[in-house]
C-alpha cells in the first residue's frame, strides 16, 4: 500500500512533465514520473547518474547532440523503464498477497475458520510460540456442523430437491419407465441415503425397473441421516410400461418365446429352438467371433509391406557395399603401387591381389567387395575378354567414381604405354588416403552430433542422481 500511494503521488505530481515522443503510450506516466524525480534527485546526488563510459558511449551514438539532453533522456528511459517493472511486480505481489490471505483460516485472536460442508475437510499447518520453543502442527480442519434446527431445515431442502436427482431420463414420478438414479450420497448435500422399495420384483433398491404390463405404484422409502440427526420419508412412484414400436414388441415376444423353450427342455440333452412364431418360419443362426477375414487383410497387408521394403532393403545392402568398396580403395590402390613398382605388370598384379584373396577366403571366409570384383575381372581375362575391356567393366561394375577412374587410368595406359604409369599411380594412391582421411573426419563429427542426444540425456540422468538425495536430506 505504501509503494501504491507513491506511485500515486509522483503520478500526480508529475502529470505536466513532456514526454520524448517516441514513448509507448503505456511507458510514458512513468517517463513524466521519471524526469520529475530526476529534476529533484539529480543535483543534489550528480555522482548517482553520472558514468564516463555511458557518457563516451551516448557521444558516439548521436556525434552533435547536447551531452546533457542525452544523458536525460538516457537515465530517464532506465529509470522509466525501472518503474514500470516495480509498478507490475508490485500488483503482482498485492494479488499474490491477497490470495494468501483469503486462504488463511487462522485469525489473530485464534480463532480458527471453519470451512462449509460443501469444501470437505481442510488441512492446515501451524506454528506454535512457546515460551522459547517452536512447535510446528499440520492439522485436518473438519467442516462445520449443523445445529439441530439447521439439520432439520437441510432435510427439508434436501427432500424438495430430491425428485430432481433420481429421475434420471424419465419425465417425472408418475410416469417412470428408465432407471431411476437411488444413491447413497448426492453432491450438493452432506446426507447419507438408504433406500428401500416395497416392490422390489418392479422396483429394485438400487434404482433398476422390471417391466410391467400395467401401470404399477412402488412406495419408495428411503432413511436419510446426517451425523447423529436422521429421518424417515416415503415417495410414491409409477412405473408404467414404455411405448415400444412394432419391432421392439416382435423383438420381447420372440424372445419371450426363447426363454418359455429353454425352460421347457431343461431335461432334455439337446435344445430344439422354436422354428416359427405367429405362423411364420423362423431360421436361426449362431453368430461366433471370426476374425478370419481380419487375419486375411493383415497378411495381405504384411506381403505388401515385405514387398516394397524388400527393395529398400537391397538398396541398403548396396549402399553398404559402396562404403566397403570405397574404404578399400586405397589399400587396392596402394598394392597396384607396390606390385607395379616391383617389376609387375597390371593384369599380373590384378592376378596376384585376387588370388591372395581367394586362398583368404577359403581359409577365414572373409569378403572383400573390391578384391571379389578383381577376382571377376582375372576371371574375364581368362576367359578370353581383352583387358582394356576387362578393366573397364571392372570401373562400371563397382558404380564408384573412383573405381572408374582407376579403370580410366589402367585402360589408357594400354594404349599410350606404360612409362608413366607407376607415377600417376601413386598420385591416385595418395589422393585415395587424404579422400579416405577427410571421409574418417565428416564421419567422426556425424557420430558426434548423433552422441550428443544420449550425452545430454546421461547429463539429465546424473544431475537427478545428484540432486534427489540433497533435496531429500533437506
């Protein structure tokens, strides 16, 4: 309330002071508020709102501008802006406050303030003073209890509305066809109902009808009891046979007829269901639970499935070659070097490689993608294909440009010779290793972006490991 009341004070005072004009209109009474109090502060305490960094700041934003005009309009703009946050905080706690203390059921003189039976029980937590001691207690606030006359005048209220809580879909009492709703306890009341019919075989306690053929009266009696106050009342109620349409009266007499068959041929082994009604055949059918056809769509369903990803999954496996092919290339590479600077020539390195491999994989059964399409192509030149041919199918059969451009390279060699051969061989060898180095680095950073997740989540983890039994030993 004190910060209100000067609030509301500058405000008043300060109400013919100029904005700047480019001020929100909710910022400017606090602009007028903050320039009035900035003539009055400012020259008794000059040092309060004086900075040379704001000065030299402030200088070279607006070069020309009056020095004391900025630094004005600067502070002011702070100091506005100081307010209004202030202003709104200070709402905030009044409600806040506020909401406190509506919720305090404790006064000053001790008294404590009951709750009405519709908010139920309420808990509350205490502190006792006691000479040097501090006592802390948490109790359960029962509501308040009616007198005896306001017990009675509850009843009555009670049994006025009551008509209204039990009728549930029907019109009214005298004309009762659905259910009807017999509880022990309703919202709106702290009342404890028993119920009884004097029909049960129409009425039941709890509410159900049994169908009828005439209109039947059914006396409710019900017992109604609030703490140790009770009383006893009677309702009167009609239960009258619904209206049914021509299909829901075939439909009661075939299966009154149903129920009089079965009860007829209890000694017999087997149940004979009638085969006409009013002259009429009537053709029975079992209906059993078959989800054979569901069955059939989820198969069908399935083989689609299979289908379509039975592609993607060779496409993966292709994929998974390529990277194979492409991390093999430069130890491919590098053996074409040592074998070809060993006197070799290429189609006898192509052999040699290829066989190294094929007693390898008799041996370990290990694979290797590159070597088995050099294993192919040794197998072409055998066959009688030419090797600038063999070499070039052996670039287009791996898909891989860097496999294409070996063959290129093997295949013009050919026919220019041999002379530099060796050379652009290893310049192809030592391109492979730094393609395959920068491969290695773009594959580290992939791995760590997708680590990043798991490290943040094991990061959450720990924390809560952490955190839990500190909060706990509070």
């Amino acid at each position: 309330m004190a910060v209100a009341g000067g609030y509301f004070i500058v405000f008043f005072l300060s109400r013919k002071e100029d904005t700047a004009p480019n001020i929100s209109s909710l910022l400017a009474p606090f602009y007028r508020m903050t320039l009035y109090l900035l003539k009055r502060i400012w020259p008794k305490f000059p040092k309060l709102f004086s900075s040379a960094q704001v000065e030299k700041d402030l200088a070279q934003l607006y070069p020309g501008e009056s020095k004391e005009c900025m630094m004005t309009e600067y502070y002011a703009r702070k100091m506005a802006l100081c307010l209004a946050v202030v202003f709104i905080g200070t709402i905030l706690g009044t409600a806040v406050k506020m909401s406190a203390q509506n919720g305090l059921t404790l006064r000053e003189d001790g008294l404590v303030r009951r709750s009405s039976y519709q908010e139920g029980v309420r808990e509350i937590n205490i502190t006792a003073d006691y000479g040097e001691q501090q006592m802390e207690f948490r109790l359960q606030v029962e509501p308040r209890r009616f007198t005896e006359e306001e017990t009675e005048k509850l009843f009555d209220d009670f049994l006025e509305r009551l008509p209204e809580y039990i009728l549930g879909d029907n019109e009214s009492l005298q004309h009762v066809t659905k259910d009807l709703v017999l509880k022990s306890e309703y919202d709106s009341f702290p009342i404890v109902v028993e119920w009884r019919s004097d029909k049960q075989h129409i009425l039941s306690n709890t509410g159900h009808i049994f169908p009828v053929e005439k209109p039947e009266q059914v006396k409710l009696m019900l017992h109604i009891a609030y703490n140790e106050y009770c009383r006893e009342a009677e309702l009167m109620v009609t239960i009258t046979p619904p209206v049914l349409s021509e299909k829901e009266k075939l439909y009661l007499e075939v299966e009154q007829i149903l129920l009089q068959s079965h009860n007829d041929n209890l000694e017999q082994e087997n149940w004979k269901l009638p085969a006409e009604w009013n002259g009429e055949r009537i053709y029975w059918k079992q209906m059993v639970e078959d989800n054979s056809l569901l069955l059939w769509g989820a198969v069908m369903g399935t083989v689609v499935l299979i289908y379509i990803f039975s592609d993607r999954d060779l496409h993966e496996q292709i994929e998974k070659r390529k990277k194979r092919l492409r991390r093999e290339y430069p130890e491919i590479v590098h053996k074409l070097v040592l074998f070809v600077g060993a006197g070799m020539t290429i189609r006898g390195a192509f052999q040699k490689i290829a066989s190294d491999y094929e007693v390898k994989q008799r041996a370990i059964s290990k694979q290797s993608p590159a070597c088995a399409e050099m294993l192919y192509t040794c197998r072409e030149l055998c066959a009688g294909v030419s090797e600038g041919a063999a070499y070039e199918h052996f670039g287009r059969r791996t898909g891989l440009q860097e496999y294409i451009r070996l063959s290129t390279l093997l295949a013009q060699n050919l026919k220019r010779g041999n002379s530099t051969l060796l050379q652009r061989l290893r310049e192809e060898a030592d391109k492979a290793a730094e393609e395959q180095l920068q491969q290695g680095r773009k594959l580290g950073e992939e791995a760590g972006t997708k680590l990043l997740v798991p490290m943040v989540l094991m990061l959450a983890v720990v924390m809560v490991i952490i955190m839990v039994p500190a909060f706990s030993s509070m």
